[in-house]
C-alpha cells in the first residue's frame, strides 16, 4: 500500500513527484513517459529559469530531477498507461499492466493536441507545423504564418504571434467565431498585420525539408488558394487522457477532470488532478507544474490527517 500514487509524467506529475520524495511520502510513480506534450518542441523559451531548452533536453531534466529525490520513496514505473482508476475500501486501485493500491491518487496524466488532418501536415509536424505557440512562437519572427483554429486558442496564439511575427492568417472552417470571446476577436482582428479567413479549411501542407505554405479550400464554394507562410500553428482542441476515470470522476463536457482551483481536489475525497487533463483554464508547463505543487502539498496534510 502506497501513500500515493501520481498517474503521469508531465510537467504536474514531475513537479509533485520531487515534493512527494521530499516529504517523504511513499510513492508509486506511473507513467508511458516522462516530459509530457513539449517533448517534441524544438525549443521551448518561456521555462522559468531556462532561456532556451529543447523538449528532449526539458524531458531529461525532468526524470534527472526526480531520480535525484527518488531513493527509496518514489517508486517510478515507466512504459505502463493506466487503464482503470476505482475505490476500493478506504484507498484506491490503479490497474496499469500490475495493479497498484495507494491512499491518495493525483491524476496528472495530461492530453494529447488534436492532430491537424490535412495533407503533409505529420510530415511537416515540428518543421514548421506546430501545436505550441507558446513553445516554438519566437522560433518565426519576422515571418509568415497561420492559425488553424477559430475559438479563443486559435486568437490567443494570434496574439502572441502578432508581437514578432510579419503577419498572421487565422483559418476558421465556420462562418461566424462562436468559440470565441467577442472582445478577443475585435481586438486581435484590429492589427495591421492579421487577417482572419471564415468557410475556409488547410486542405494541404506544403513545402521543402520546411513548410512553406498552405493550400485551403472555402468549406462554401470549394474554391483553392494557398498561402504563404512559414509556420503553421494548430489550435483545434486537445483530447484529455482521461478514460480510466470515467464513471470514478467528475468529468466535464470535454472530458476533462472537474477539480477545485484552490487545492485542485476532485469530485472524489482522496483523489485531485493537476495539468492538462484538468479543467484549469490555462494549460502551460508551469501552470501545470504549479498546480502539481498545489496538490502534493494539500495531499500532504490530507495524509496526515487521516
């Protein structure tokens, strides 16, 4: 029987895994792998404390991190996904190839992007397509680019890219931006630089060794054009991994963990969540981290109270 156990090895599971071998709580640690979404970003600029760092270098950081505290007290699994999250008396069971019981549960198990299906759009995937703007955004200032996405993601990544980028075309498959907050619209459809395309759908990536434009097609007249552009930015949701817990958790429309900002408790006593499988309005690293932090230290006091 473990004290807890932390379901996933993003940048919220990592965080509240080094906490947990701190204080000294016995952990089961169980993860596919550690890094979370950014392992693929070429290089990430916005890691607190690190100017520049690769995913790959980010991830390795992340498991150094935590093997340094590990020791005895955080037990680490890789290579195994978790299927099944059930109560079972007065502690939990978490069936991940073995099953596992444990006091208290984080379900940190984050999400994946909804993947862009177009023509050469995973070939061209981190060579100039990208579903981070926040990681890879600065890597095309003075350049051309486009947003795939009409809801708020797609003009909050506008609007980053706006501040280095030469210009921005947003591609939005609807007539009107319903997914979107009126006044983010109006105010990022004001620059000089941005240009905004209803109806209109990315049919086909194009380019050589790196993207360099985009062939779309008007969803109403199925007339093609293309556009230049060296990046590709791809904002049309994320699909939270959190099958194992439906029918034990509270879930959202989306599927994502409900959970109480002040201390990220879920709708189940013992259980919280942290990260992007949560409904926490902003998904980042450090957000996910801080919420991992957040959680361990009320899981923490909860322990001990019981």
């Amino acid at each position: 029987m473990y004290d807890l156990a932390i379901l996933g090895g993003g940048p919220a599971g990592v965080a509240s895994g080094v906490y947990a071998a701190r204080k000294q709580l016995k952990t089961v640690f169980i993860t596919e792998t550690i890094g979370g979404q950014s392992m693929d970003s070429v290089e990430i600029q916005n890691w607190i404390g690190t100017k520049a760092i690769s995913g790959l270098d980010l991830a390795k950081s992340f498991e150094a991190h935590l093997r340094a505290y590990a020791s005895n007290v955080v037990d680490i699994k890789l290579g195994t996904r978790v299927t099944k999250l059930e109560k079972k008396g007065g502690a939990f069971s978490i069936i991940a190839g073995e099953q596992y019981e444990a006091r208290a549960v984080l379900v940190a198990t984050g999400g994946v992007r909804r993947k862009l299906k177009a023509i050469g759009a995973a070939e061209f995937e981190n060579k100039g397509l990208t579903y981070c703007a926040s990681c890879d955004g600065p890597l095309f200032a003075g350049q051309d680019t486009v947003v795939v996405g009409g809801g708020n993601a797609g003009f909050e990544t506008a609007a980053q890219l706006l501040a280095y980028a030469k210009s921005v075309t947003l591609l939005h498959r609807s007539a009107e931006f319903s997914k979107a907050d009126a006044l983010t619209v109006e105010t990022v459809l004001k620059h000089p630089n941005m240009k905004a395309l209803t109806n209109t759908r990315p049919i086909e990536i194009k380019g050589s060794g790196f993207v360099s434009s985009v062939v779309v097609e008007n969803t109403q007249t199925k007339e093609k054009s293309e556009i230049p552009s060296a990046g590709v930015f791809v904002e049309i949701g994320m699909l939270p991994s959190t099958d194992f817990a439906k029918g034990t958790l509270e879930l959202d429309e989306f599927d994502r963990v409900v959970t109480n900002p002040k201390n990220q408790r879920t709708s189940v006593e013992g259980i919280w969540a942290a990260g992007d499988c949560t409904d926490e309005l902003y998904h980042q690293n450090n957000i996910a981290a801080g919420d991992g932090v957040k959680a361990l230290e009320d899981i923490y006091f909860w322990i001990k109270a019981h």
